[in-house]
C-alpha cells in the first residue's frame, strides 16, 4: 500500500488536485462570485458582489477530536467541513470557497488522504462552495484544518444581539452526536439497530443548518450561534456577548428520540452538555420566535428566555421549577 512517504509532498498535491478537479463542483450559488485562481498559485483569488464576506476556521487533530475506532476518514472529511460549515451557517452567510492544511506523518496511506478528500468534496457538493487550495506539512499527529469563507446576502447573526425578554429557541433535537460517540467509545454497545446507527450518524456525519440560518436571517432575527461546545456552554458565551443572562427550562430542551430511547437515563444531560450539535441557538422576540418554529422549524423548540442579570450566567430549571444541576460544562480546549 503506497503512503504519503513515497509520493512526497508535491506528487500528493498533484494528486489532490486532480481529486477536487474529477469532482466537477460547482460554484457558489452566490451572485458575483467567480473564482479567478484556484489550485496551483500562490494563492486563491476570486471576484465577489456585494455583501459582507465572513471567514472561519476549524481543526480536527487525531486524537483529540477524533481516533480511527470512532470515525473513520471519509467522516473525518465530512465533519471538518461540517464544522466550518455550521460557523458559517451561524453567521447567516451562505459558503464561497474553502481552503484545506493537512498536517500527516510519511507513514500514513495515500488511501487515507483520498477517503478524507471524498468526504470534504461530499460536503462541497451537498452545500456547493469551492475547494480552492491549501497546504500539506509533515507532522508526527495527523490533523485537517479548513479555512471557509462565506458571504452574507443580509446583515449578519451574531452573538451579541440578544435583547431581554427575548425567547431563546433551538433549530432541532440535542445529544445525537454526544450519543453517538458514547456509544462507540462503550464496551456494551446495544444492537445495531435503527436507533444505534442514528446516534452513531449524528456523532460522524452532522449536518449544518445553512437553510435554517437563512430563514432566520429572512425573518428578521438577529442573535444566533451555533451548538459545536454544548447547549448550555454556547448559550452562556451567547449571554456573555450580549451582556445578559438566561433562563432554560429543561423539560422544553428537545431530545434526540433514539437518544432517549438507548441512553434514558443520561439523555437529559447529554442534550444539554454534549457538543458537536450544528444545531442553531437564537433568540428574538417570543411571538417571531414561536412563528418561526412552528411555519419552518417543526423540529425545534423554544426553551428559554433571555433575562437581564450576569452577563453569561444560564440557569436551568426542572420541570417544578427549581434549580437543575447540570453534569458537565460543555467542551473547551485545554481544560
């Protein structure tokens, strides 16, 4: 089996390129925007219309986001994107052109590069924007950073626009992903069943909410974020910028059902805390908010309210309303 050793870094571009090449992506659907350079300079250039261009980043390190027993490499393709992807989705843009930094060992399969690279053209194709170029280092951990550029037709969501007395809604069920991958790091996974393969789907495959931003931004909401560190973490860091509190009734939180089917008794938990979502948090006035959910959004929820108080303390109230303890605080580097 060849690895990247023996083709060396500038066969393995070449090979790449001829990957996004037979892929035949199309361009953004994006008014104005024609890729003038893509792979093969020193940089990519394109020329845009009018509208306020938005960039993101996201990194996927083995081991650390991800082990080869969890996700394979075609998903570790698809998911780096999708990240990138919900940021996007998050800010109310819609995506132009991405450009990739791989960081791989000689040792590593030239097979595993191009089972990466289909999963990010996957996700090229499925939301159409353009890979336009990148790099490629050598390094003793594997890791795929992409870079994603967007474009917002419209002003942009951002975290800072809550109002109190605003209602604080989600775009679709909690705890797949979290599911998922507690499911596949167990030594007493359950039957394969419909259920089990939804979580584990959840965990490697998430989908960003580009359409549901896009009607968010169509009705007039202002405030949103995106679920990548858990619900309770992002809604803080939401309140934070906004300089408010919140409040989140528990009972309201949708949960994924094959969660709370498999996984009962930490489902709760696992919806508030469990990260990797690409569900959208926002917020807006109650009665926008209540249409918005029930002409568009049958799978969300509204769940809270935004209060005025300590700016980024959310407090999580059971079902007679007292104080829920929450297990976990979300995700964070370093930590």
């Amino acid at each position: 089996m060849a690895t990247v050793h023996d083709l060396g870094e500038f066969r393995l571009i070449d090979r790449l390129s001829q990957l996004v090449e037979a892929a035949g992506l199309e361009p953004p659907a994006v008014g104005g925007f024609h890729l003038l350079l893509g792979i093969g300079d020193d940089a990519a250039a394109w020329h845009v219309g009018a509208g306020l261009l938005v960039t993101t980043t996201d990194t996927m390190v083995e081991d650390v986001h991800f082990t080869q027993t969890t996700t394979p490499w075609l998903d570790v393709g698809w998911k780096v994107m999708a990240a990138n992807l919900s940021d996007i989705a998050a800010m109310g843009a819609l995506p132009l052109c991405a450009v990739v930094t791989l960081g791989i060992p000689g040792s590593l399969p030239v097979s595993a590069v191009e089972a990466l690279y289909a999963g990010m053209l996957e996700a090229c194709h499925r939301y159409r924007f353009l890979l336009v170029g990148g790099d490629i280092v050598s390094s003793p951990r594997s890791f795929v950073t992409v870079a994603l550029t967007g474009l917002c037709p419209k002003h942009p969501l951002t975290r800072a626009s809550a109002q109190p007395g605003d209602a604080v809604a989600v775009t679709g069920p909690l705890g797949g992903s979290a599911g998922g991958l507690q499911l596949l790091l167990s030594d007493t996974q359950p039957p394969h069943s419909e259920a089990f393969h939804h979580l584990v789907r959840a965990h490697r495959w998430p989908e960003p909410r580009l359409d549901e931003a896009q009607r968010l931004v169509q009705a007039g909401i202002r405030c949103a974020m995106d679920v990548s560190d858990g619900l309770v973490t992002d809604l803080a860091k939401l309140c934070r910028a906004s300089g408010l509190s919140a409040r989140v009734y528990a009972a309201q939180v949708p949960v994924d059902p094959p969660l709370a089917q498999l996984i009962p008794t930490e489902a709760l938990q696992l919806a508030l805390n469990g990260g990797e979502e690409y569900e959208l948090i926002f917020t807006g006035r109650p009665a926008l908010v209540r249409e918005l959910i029930t002409a568009a959004m049958p799978r969300g929820a509204v769940i809270g309210e935004v209060t005025s108080g300590p700016p980024g303390k959310v407090t999580v109230l059971d079902h007679q309303g007292r104080e829920l303890a929450v297990a976990t605080h979300g995700w964070e580097h370093l930590r």
